[in-house]
C-alpha cells in the first residue's frame, strides 16, 4: 500500500510547516503543535511539547 497522501497537511503551510521553535530556539523544525501561553496560543515542536507537558520545561 503507497503512502502517497503522507505530509498532505502541511504541504500548504508556510515552509510546510517549518520554522524557529520559539521555546527551544531550535531552526528548521516543524512547529505543528498549538500551546496557550497566557492569552496567545504559539506554535510549538513535538520534542517541546513532550517536555511542556510532562513538566521538563516551561515558557
């Protein structure tokens, strides 16, 4: 079975949906993952994600 339809989703994101982490800093990553920060919701790498929600890291 071809996996053809893989990634379709950001394909039409900016960059498909890479960019600059704004927790970790980190550079071409792809930022998918909504998190709230107050009032503002941010966008977010997996690996920041993991650790925001396990408690390893705050904003």
């Amino acid at each position: 079975m071809s996996k053809a339809h893989r990634g379709k989703g950001i394909r039409e994101l900016f960059a498909r949906g890479r960019g600059e982490c704004p927790v970790c800093k980190r550079k071409s990553v792809k930022i998918l993952y909504d998190h709230e920060v107050g009032d503002q919701k941010i966008k977010i790498c997996k690996t920041c994600k993991a650790a925001l929600k396990h408690g390893k890291k705050t904003v």
